[in-house]
C-alpha cells in the first residue's frame, strides 16, 4: 500500500494549528463534497480530506502518525507498517462517526464500525462528538427579514432529520451559525458535537447582494430620464418613491441610503438607471421618434 501524507492532501504545514487544519478542512469539504461536485476524483479527494483530518485532529493519532513520518516515510512511496507499530505503548485509538478509510489508515489504527465509541482495542472514554460542517442557501429577503427556515440533513447512515434553524435579520453570505448539539454523537457519555451552518444568499430577480448594499436595476423610459419625474422603487422593505433627476443617463446609479441589509451600520441601496425606448408600433409613433430626431439634430450617442 502507499503512504499516505495527510498534512499534504489538506495543503497544510506539518506544525499547523488546529484551526489551520479546520480552515483547510472545511475549503476541501465545500470544493469536493459529492452532493455539489460530480466531476471523476472528486469524492475520492473528500475522503481523502476526511480521513486526514480525522487522523490530525485527534491529538493521539496525530503524535503516533508523527512519529512515523518522521522515519522518512513520504507521499505515494510504498508502505508497511513496521513490525513493532503500536505494541508496548498503550495506544487505544479512538473514531468519530462515519469512517469509510483507506487500508493505509486502518492499518495505522485498525477498524472501527462509524459512530462507535470503541477503538481497535475495545476500550471506551468519553469524547465530545465531532462538529459537523454544513452549507445551507437562503434567498435575499429571508436574509434581509430574518426568520425561521427548515433544513433537511442527511447523516451517514442515509436518515434524515430536519432542522429549524433561526436566521439574524442582516445576516451576510460566509456567516456561520452554531447549532449546539447538533453534530456528531459524543462517545461515552459526552456531549454531542455541533452543527456549523455556513450561510450562502441567493440573489433574486430584482436585487444582487453586494456586501451590506443592495444593487437594483430601475428601467425608465427616455422622456423620465431627460425631464425628470418620481418614480416607485423596489425596495427589500417595501416600495418608495425616487426622484429622477433631469438629464440622466443609463447607468447612472441614485442611493436610497439606509435602505440595504440591516446591521449595525445599515446598508444602502443602489439604483442603477436603464433607459428602455419604446417600440415605434404604429404610424403616429413613428412619427414622434421622427420628429425627436428633427429636434436633435447634431446629437450622436457613439460619439
């Protein structure tokens, strides 16, 4: 069998935190998951990421795996353990809930059926269930109100289980809310681990996210963006009118201030202007689009 580099398959420094190797972790879990990425290999780099940060995030397992790296052993060179590996030391190895490992791993710290609290040897101690990381996609309006939404979750046995799950008003895309208890079950008689929500926002039809602004398209008709006029606008609290000034132009972007994704310091929403002309659709149309080129006669808008 080959050796494998866990410290390499998560991209990390061989002295990385605990935190370094959950941020590495999480990054693969998102890229690779299968539910989301169904290209060839892609669900054999999420084991891959998954049994290594089983092995670097378990103290025990990380100093035994250590230790035998540190005979010279690298990525991808042929491995077997050596002959005197975990006698006389007292190691009992413990497994968080849904293992599917390589050879090379179980042949480190044997075999153990997901979620038991027992290792190879049969020994029990208390240990907290691992977290769980999750991605939940909420739309632009339940962010902006704040609310209850239900989530369904799939564990490793194929159950589902459903979640209401409390969003803050002005939640931001990349947040992470914790819900305690929710993870992993712990082992002999500890707490369960939790369930980490990373929130991700969808745009609608009418607004795009950007930061705590709020971007929204406004359509006006030729004659509103020359003249001027006061026109209603979508907002994500309700409609409000906006004043046009005359002589504006397609793309010219108004601020109804405030009117973002509520926070501390509240948003702003951004009205981008986009004249629409009219179809011409009968003669006396016509004849006024003539007439408006009469009247302009020098005008060029490529010049």
């Amino acid at each position: 069998m080959e050796f494998k580099d866990y410290y390499d398959i998560l991209g990390v420094k061989p002295d990385a935190s605990e935190a370094e190797i959950k941020t590495a972790y999480r990054k693969m879990a998102r890229k690779y998951h299968p539910d989301k990425n169904k290209d060839a290999g892609a669900e054999d780099k999420f084991k891959a990421a998954n049994e290594a940060q089983e092995v670097l995030l378990d103290a025990e397992k990380r100093r035994a795996y250590d230790q035998l790296r540190a005979g010279g052993y690298r990525g991808g060179e042929q491995f077997r353990p050596p002959p005197d590996w975990g006698q006389g030391q007292g190691q009992s190895f413990e497994f968080g809930e849904g293992g599917d490992f390589s050879d090379f791993f179980e042949s480190l710290f044997g075999r153990a059926s997901a979620g038991s609290p027992h290792g190879p040897q049969g020994h029990a101690r208390a240990r907290r269930g691992r977290d769980v990381q999750a991605q939940v996609q909420i739309d632009l309006q339940t962010a902006f109100d704040g609310g209850r939404t239900r989530l369904a979750m799939h564990d490793s046995s194929g159950g589902e289980r459903v979640l209401e799950v409390k969003i803050p008003a002005g939640i931001q895309s990349g947040q992470v809310i914790r819900l305690a208890g929710q993870g992993h079950p712990g082992a002999g008689g500890a707490s369960n681990g939790d369930l980490l929500l990373e929130v991700g926002i969808r745009d609608s039809a009418r607004f795009k996210l950007d930061g705590r602004n709020v971007l929204h398209v406004l359509p006006i008709a030729p004659w509103e963006a020359a003249l001027g006029a006061t026109v209603a606008v979508p907002t994500l609290a309700g409609t409000v009118d906006l004043r046009i000034p005359a002589g504006s132009q397609s793309g010219r972007k108004l601020r109804l201030k405030g009117r973002g994704m509520p926070g501390a310091t509240p948003g702003d929403q951004l009205v981008e202007l986009s004249i629409r002309a009219p179809e011409a659709e009968n003669d006396q149309q016509r004849a006024a689009y003539a007439a408006l080129q009469t009247a302009f006669p020098s005008y060029d808008p490529r010049r």
